[in-house]
C-alpha cells in the first residue's frame, strides 16, 4: 500500500510540476508573486518540518535561520556589489554557521528548552537589526540594489525551480537511512541512543541541513522583494506562520508542509478583500484541521497506509 501510495504522490508531484511550469503563460503578475512568495514559505515549512517533523526538536524561531541568511545577503550585496549568486552563498554560509553555533549548546538541552533558545535567538537578532540600524536599516528595513529579475514570470520560474529542487533533496533525505535514524530519534531518544546510534550528530545534522535551506531561501526572497525588514522576514508572526503551515499540511511527510504553506500564503491573499476577518477565517480553518486531522491534510492520507 505504502508503495502504491508513493507512486501516486510521485505522480501527483509531476503532474504539479507540468501544471505550475505553464501556469506563468495564462496567470497574471500579480497572481505569479503571490505563488513566487508561496513557493519560497513553502521551503521555510519543509525545512522546519526536518527538524521537528524528524528529529523531534520544536524550533519555535524559524526566522532566526531565515533572518541570518537574509540579512548577511542584503548587507553584502549593499557594501560590495558581489553577483547576486554569492550574496545568495553568503547568506547560506551565514545561516550555516548560525544555526550550527546555536545548536550545538541548545541541543544539549531537554524538553522545551530547545525551543525556548530558538525563540530568544529571534528576540537577539530582531534587536541587533534595530541597535545597528545604520548599517541594517533598523524596524524600517534596508533596500538591495540589486533584484534577481525585474520580469515576474522569470522570478516566478527561479522559486519553482528551487522549491522543486528543495522539495526532491528533503523529501529524499527523509526517506534515507539519516531520515528514519532521525524518526527513530525524534520518537525514543533513548532506545535510539542504545541502539548505537549518535542521536546528538543526526539532529545537528538536521538542524544544519534546515539552516542551509532557509538561509538561501531567505536570501532569495530578499532579492525577489527587493528589500528586508524585521517585519517581513523576522517576525514572529512570520515564524508562526511556517510552524502552522508545517502542522497544517502534516509534519513527518516533507511535502504536505510545502502544501501548507503555500495554502496559508494564496489562501490570505484570496481573503484580503475581507479585511482584517480574512486572517480569522484562515485561521478558523488551519485550527479545524489540526483539531480533527491532527497529522494534517497529507498525513491523515498517508499515514493508514502507512500501518497497513
């Protein structure tokens, strides 16, 4: 069943692909950036979902690792004019060694700890930004003088490219030896541990992989904005957002957090005419999944087959 039910999904995946490449020929630009933002929450939610969906680990400051790489990008590309590609590099590298420096003491912490630490590592960065703001703008945020491509059907095209490019290497990551050790771990550390396996080097493994992730993704939203500001990046709201967008679409599948977030960001963007109630219903129905579909949308499908 569990066979039959991949091909399907393999099936599915491709038929989206087919049908997202082509949409840019009949949508507008408008409707093309929602889904170019779409597709890149869509790689924050899976990148969240390795860490806690797998590992086990709830990181409550996913803009932390977001922030790092968006930051470094913008500032290097304001102070040296580097090609777009190595600011994109250096806020990878940045998110990288950021994420790493704060795992390897939080992971050593039990219960939600871990999740306290990620949360404060948000607060630090948010009021870096705001004590330096002569070189990162401050709450009003900094500009980059350069933008990967002024054309929205070829901006659309670089984000579904690395959304499906991101949506392959996690997804098949996940499915890997270091992906069911790290199920194994996020489920029973201690009969992981005693079945020999290195429980702290996996989850840094998975919390490294996360930070690479979200750091180019991070990276590349800013020079598809345009621009960063703690408010469209940094946010804890923002980080809310991906959390629920992970839960929504079913943690421990990879791609059901890809469906999530895209759903949050296209469905808030359809209920704007609604005014501040269109957050309300969006919420009202993210709350009515996870309460009676608690492994959401893709979980709730794969998960029977799963125990068949």
């Amino acid at each position: 069943m569990t066979r039959a039910f991949n091909r399907r999904l393999l099936f599915a995946g491709i038929v989206f692909v087919l049908v997202a490449t082509v949409l840019p020929l009949w949508l507008s630009a408008y409707v093309l950036g929602v889904l170019t933002t779409a597709y890149y929450f869509g790689v924050f939610s899976m990148s969240w979902d390795l860490l806690f969906g797998f590992a086990g680990e709830v990181n409550f400051g996913p803009t932390f690792l977001i922030g790092l790489g968006a930051y470094t990008a913008a500032l290097l590309d304001n102070a040296y004019h580097p090609p777009v590609v190595i600011c994109i590099a250096a806020g990878a590298l940045a998110a990288l060694v950021g994420g790493v420096l704060l795992a390897l003491p939080a992971l050593r912490l039990r219960g939600p700890y871990f999740g306290l630490v990620t949360l404060v590592a948000v607060l630090l960065l948010q009021n870096a930004i705001v004590i330096f703001a002569r070189f990162t703008g401050g709450e009003i945020g900094m500009t980059v003088p350069d933008v990967l491509s002024v054309d929205p059907k070829l901006n659309y095209c670089y984000a579904l490219a690395f959304f499906v490019v991101s949506a392959i290497l996690l997804y098949g990551l996940s499915r890997s030896a270091v992906g069911l050790i790290l199920q194994a771990s996020g489920q029973d550390a201690v009969e992981a541990q005693a079945l020999g396996f290195n429980v702290t080097k996996h989850k840094l493994a998975a919390f490294s992989v996360s930070a690479l992730f979200s750091g180019v993704a991070g990276a590349m939203l800013v020079f598809y904005m345009g621009a960063a500001s703690v408010g469209t990046i940094i946010d804890i709201g923002i980080g809310v957002q991906i959390i629920i967008g992970a839960v929504l679409g079913g943690r421990r599948t990879i791609l059901g957090p890809a469906i999530g977030a895209i759903f949050l960001v296209v469905g808030t963007e359809l209920l704007r005419p609604l005014g501040q109630l269109n957050t309300f219903v969006i919420a009202g129905i993210a709350l009515a999944v996870i309460l009676f579909f608690p492994d959401g949308l893709l979980g709730h499908v794969l998960r029977p087959r799963e125990n068949t």
